[in-house]
C-alpha cells in the first residue's frame, strides 16, 4: 500500500513537470513568432474632397504616396462610357510620380485621378489652391519648390478657369511659357477645366503658348457634365467619370518605348 502511494506521488510529479514543460515550450513558440515590430499598411487620409469656395487662398495639399485600394466611382457605367472612359489602363509607369497642380478645378480632378494612379502603383502628389491665377503659378516660388522637392517623371497643370472672363486673355501668353519653363522640361500635359460656358479665348491662348507640353482639352473627352450648386465645377460623380478619361488620355498618349517613363507622344496636327 505504501509503495504504492509513493507511485501515485510520483506519477502526479512527472505529470505536472509534462504539463510545465508543455507551457514553457507553449510560451517559447508565442516568443519566437510574435516578437518584433509589428508592421501595418499606413492608412491613407488624403481622399478628401476639395473645397469648391473660390473665395478661399489658402494652399491646399495633398499626396497620394503609395499602391492601394481605389474607392469605386459614383458614376454609372453607362455615363463613363459615354463619356469616352473605356477600361483601366494597365502599362502605366509603376512607380513614377506625378505632380499635379493648379486651381480648385486641379483639386476637383487630382483627387479621384490621384486615387487611380496610386492603385496603378504610382506615386501622386495634387497641389492646388483656390482662386490661384496662371501669373501667380508662373512667377511665385511655390512651383519651383515642388519641382524640386518632388522631382516629378509627369507634371499635370490645371489653370484658367478664372480667367475665362479675361477681356484680353493674350496677356496670359508670357505667364503660360514661363510656367512652363519652370517646370524644367519634364514631360507634362495641361488639362483644361470643362467648359460650363463660353470662355473669352483663354484656352486657346493656353494651347498656343503650351509647348513643349501637351494640351488636353477636357471638352474633347467628356460632355455634359453634372455640376454641384455653383453651376461651374464638376459634381462628385461627373469628378470620376472626368478622372477615367483622362487616365484613359495619358495612356493613349504615353510613348510605350520613351527613355523616360512619362514620355509623351508629339501633339498629332
């Protein structure tokens, strides 16, 4: 009977020594698999909408600096194709930055375009401010700085729209070229705000004094499109469908083969 007490004894001993061991060895796997920084995708704020007020100067800033889920148009697709939006590119120049800047028409379109270029794996970065003028992009020090700070493979300018009542919009040929000078002969396109009425020549004014940059005039890849209650800038919807086409633009006119990754076809006559 005592020998076999002293056996039941023993036997509970070794089971609790098998059932430390298995917790120490337990607790070593936790150790060995969960030390270390733990690492999270950065989330992304710059998503929000730009401020359709032309009475606010302030600079508005914004990045989009990495790949990630786009948010899904409000338009329908039925509107995106008639407004010459076809599929999603998928050869654009992953990794190349694109700076865009301008008016709040730059912060109507970059921020939905700027979306689409980080899902594509681009970098973007939108730079606009409210009620800004081309004089004040073509002589200031703000567009140089961003020049040189983001060392853009594109640039996109989006300006005139509070020119459209210029009486005399030649005036605007000199500030067109030197704003284009700044940009130090990178490739670049600029995009016209969609007309919501006639303007008094600016644009054409534009296009004659924009090379070597390419011209894009928005009224030739979307019509009729919806507008928020000021009547003048592009509703939240008509934003996307705008975005799509000239996403669909700029991959029609990228040179496939070009030495650098935003090389840009020759306007066609």
């Amino acid at each position: 009977m005592q020998k076999s007490r002293r056996r039941c004894r023993l036997e509970q001993r070794l089971l609790s020594l098998s059932r430390l061991a298995c917790a120490l060895l337990l607790a070593s796997g936790c150790a060995k698999w969960g030390s270390g920084p733990l690492t999270e995708t950065p989330t992304n704020h710059s998503d929000a909408a730009p401020a359709d007020d032309d009475t606010d100067d302030s600079l508005a800033h914004q990045t989009t600096p990495g790949p990630g889920p786009t948010k899904p148009g409000e338009a329908s697709p039925s509107h995106a194709a008639e407004n010459g939006a076809g599929a999603p590119p998928s050869d654009l120049p992953r990794g190349s930055l694109v700076l865009h800047v301008g008016d709040s028409f730059a912060g109507a379109l970059g921020v939905p375009l700027g979306r689409r270029l980080k899902a594509m794996g681009l970098r973007s970065v939108l730079e606009f401010r409210t009620s800004s003028y081309v004089p004040e992009w073509a002589s200031g020090t703000e567009l140089p700085g961003y020049v040189a700070r983001y060392n853009p493979d594109l640039v996109i300018v989006t300006l005139g729209a509070n020119e459209f009542d210029l009486q005399n919009p030649e005036q605007r040929a000199g500030s067109v070229k030197r704003l284009v000078r700044e940009l130090g002969g990178r490739p670049c396109v600029w995009v016209t705000p969609p007309r919501w009425k006639q303007d008094s020549g600016i644009l054409a004014v534009i296009h004659e004094n924009v090379k070597p940059c390419r011209f894009l005039d928005s009224d030739t890849v979307v019509h009729d499109l919806e507008r928020k209650r000021d009547g003048i800038h592009p509703s939240d919807a008509a934003r996307e469908v705008w975005a799509d086409a000239v996403l669909a633009w700029l991959a029609r006119e990228r040179r496939g083969q070009g030495e650098r990754p935003w090389e840009l076809k020759e306007e066609r006559p």
